[in-house]
C-alpha cells in the first residue's frame, strides 16, 4: 500500500518506483489518497500521482477536501472481479441472481445497499459545483496553505517542515519539542483557531489544515497573528 497525501505531513510516495517493485513481484497495490487524491480534480497537481497506472485499487475520500460531509469515500479497482472473488457472498436464493441484468452487485463489491446512499451526495456536489468550482475550491485552499507558508518563512522563529504540497502546512519554533509542545496547548486552549499536531522522527511540529469553503486570505492573517501573538506570551521566547 503506497499513500498519496499521507496523515501526518501529507507527504507522496514515489508510486512509480514502487509500482514497478510491485508488478515486479505480482503484489496488488493499493494507493491511500485518501486526502490528496481530491486534489486529483485539478491537473496540476496529477503529477503527484506519477505512477498511477501500477495501481490495482486507489481510494479516495471526498469527505475530506471535496465538499462532502463526513461518511463518503469512493474505491476504484482495475477489477471489479478481484473484491467479488476474495469478499463477495454466495448467492442464496435465485431471486438474488441478477446476471442477466446490466447492473454490477454493489453488495457483492461490500457497498452496503442496506445503508444511507451516499454516492447520491458526492452526486448531487458534482452536479451543484460542476468540475470548475471543485478545482477552484481546492486552488484557493492550496494558495491559502501556500499564504501561511510564506508567513511562517518570513519569521526567523519558525520553519517549515517537509514540503507544502496541498492545503496542509506543517511548521514549528525552532525551539524544543517541549516548547513547541507549550506553544500549541496554549493556542488551543484560548479556543481562538484549531491547530493539530505530529511528530516524524522525534521532531515535535504544528499542522494548519486547510479544507473549509469558507476559510479566506484573512483567517490565515489572523491565524498567523494569533500564532505570534502566543509565541511572544512563551517565558523562554
Ligand atoms: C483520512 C485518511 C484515511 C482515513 O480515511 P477515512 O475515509 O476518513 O476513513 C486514510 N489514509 C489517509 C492517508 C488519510 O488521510
């Protein structure tokens, strides 16, 4: 399983080295873009994804960053066949066989036809924004990301870290882990702006994330202000 956009750092495995490696062996891969496969609307950003016809199944999740609440993940497979054979049922009655209609059995791929039908709302988004208004929503939550970036780089306190591919901008002090720590319990617990944190490789960092259609130029500012403002309260800055 390689991930396009992953969790932490919204970082992107080389799917073309490792989709060689994987046909090389006949091992299935999975490509994870879950978050950054919504990114996928734009061309700009499909050479993220170089590689991409190694894959033998790609999830993605429009709940995400594509303007659908949560609950709406779509899954492709190069081949249906493959889900039916591994996870599909046995069909219990003749009622239940329908071969002769023009229809997949979404059952049989574990879409639960029991459940609320969730790709009619991914639908209906399609159809309100059309494809220009999606590409245009995740534009200006990338610039925006690219906006903070920019403020965080103009500040000697701070660095980026890893790159800023999408809407995610990770960042730190450049302090200790303990400081950064401080810094971000004292952000949230003033309830002004929401920031997540992680930690690679014993680097303790922020995360801004980037996926409301309502975030503008000047939340970012005051994002931004909010955060300086904190950082001068800290007793060792
Ligand atoms: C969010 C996320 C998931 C989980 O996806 P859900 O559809 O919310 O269950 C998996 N992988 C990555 C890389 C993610 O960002």
């Amino acid at each position: 399983m390689a991930t396009l956009g992953t969790t932490r750092t919204c970082a992107f495995d080389a799917i073309d080295e490792i989709g060689a490696v994987a046909r090389k062996h006949d091992v299935w891969l999975h490509i994870d873009a879950s978050y950054g496969g919504t990114a996928f609307v734009c061309p700009e950003y499909r050479h993220l994804m170089q590689g991409i016809e190694f894959a033998d199944s790609f999830s993605c999740g429009p709940h995400k960053w594509l303007l659908i609440n949560n609950g709406c993940s779509v899954m492709w497979y190069t081949d249906s066949k493959w889900i039916v054979d591994a996870l599909g049922m046995y069909k219990q009655s003749v009622n239940e066989d329908n071969d002769n209609l023009d229809l997949p059995e979404y059952r049989q791929w574990q879409i639960s036809t029991g459940r609320t039908l969730r790709s009619l709302r991914l639908w209906f988004v399609l159809r309100l924004y059309g494809v220009e208004n999606l590409q245009e929503h995740i534009r200006r939550g990338c610039a925006l990301a690219k906006q903070f970036e920019s403020l965080c780089r103009g500040d000697k306190r701070f660095e980026i870290v890893g790159n800023v591919q999408l809407g995610l901008v990770c960042f730190r002090l450049i302090k200790s882990n303990a400081t950064n720590e401080l810094l971000l319990a004292k952000i949230l617990s003033r309830r002004n702006i929401y920031l997540l944190s992680g930690e690679i490789k014993g680097i303790f960092f922020l995360r801004l994330a980037i996926g409301s259609k309502v975030t503008n130029e000047k939340d970012i500012e005051y994002t931004w202000n909010e955060i300086k403002l904190v950082t001068s309260m800290l007793p060792c800055i």
